[in-house]
C-alpha cells in the first residue's frame, strides 16, 4: 500500500471556502440542553433517585443527618408528599462525595 501526500497551497479562494464552510456549520449547531434543564422545579423521590443514579434507600439515607455526616439532600414536605428542590440535586452531582454506611448497614452480614 503506498502513501500519498497532497501539499496545499493556502490561496484567497481555499481560505474563503473554508470560512463558509466553518460558517454554515456554526450556524447550524444547536448546543446540548444542560443536564437537568428538562427537570421540575420539585422533584420527587423517583424523579431524584433516577436523576442522582441511587436507589430510593440510599436516597433516604442521604435525607439523613447522621454522626458521620450531615444530610446530603434536605427533603421538602408538600401537603403530606416528599419534594427535592432541582437546584439541591443539581448541585449534589457536582460535588464528589464518598458517603460511610449508616452503623445499622455496618453490622449487617450478607445474607441476613
């Protein structure tokens, strides 16, 4: 298999089609949505498990203050229903967390 090399000489016309190339193409683009734009202002407790990538346990367990660690998400209570605010999740994600296991999760054995 032999390799081919073109040498281009950049000229006026080469440079402005390029341009117009480059033009169309920016004005043709449309930037991914923000993560989370899509969301409600409230979320609930499926809506930010899902959005957080944790099960509702783990979800429950973050809305606690424990000795270890205060509570990861503070929880809304709305007529009796369970909301998180979409600035708090959003802002969860963002931030790198390694979260200890609760000491009633620690004693447990597989298994039991």
């Amino acid at each position: 298999m032999q390799n081919i090399t073109l040498h281009l000489q950049p000229t006026p016309e080469l440079i402005e089609s390029f341009r117009a190339i480059v033009r169309s193409e920016l004005a043709n683009y449309t930037p991914p949505t923000p993560a989370g734009f899509d969301l409600p202002d409230l979320l609930t407790r499926r809506q930010t498990a899902e959005t957080l990538q944790v099960s509702l346990t783990t979800l429950h367990d973050w809305a606690t203050d424990t000795d270890d660690r205060n509570a990861v998400l503070i929880p809304l209570k709305i007529n009796g229903r369970v909301r998180y605010r979409k600035t708090d999740v959003m802002a969860a994600l963002k931030q790198p967390r390694r979260f200890k296991h609760s000491k009633a999760v620690e004693g447990r054995t597989h298994g039991n």
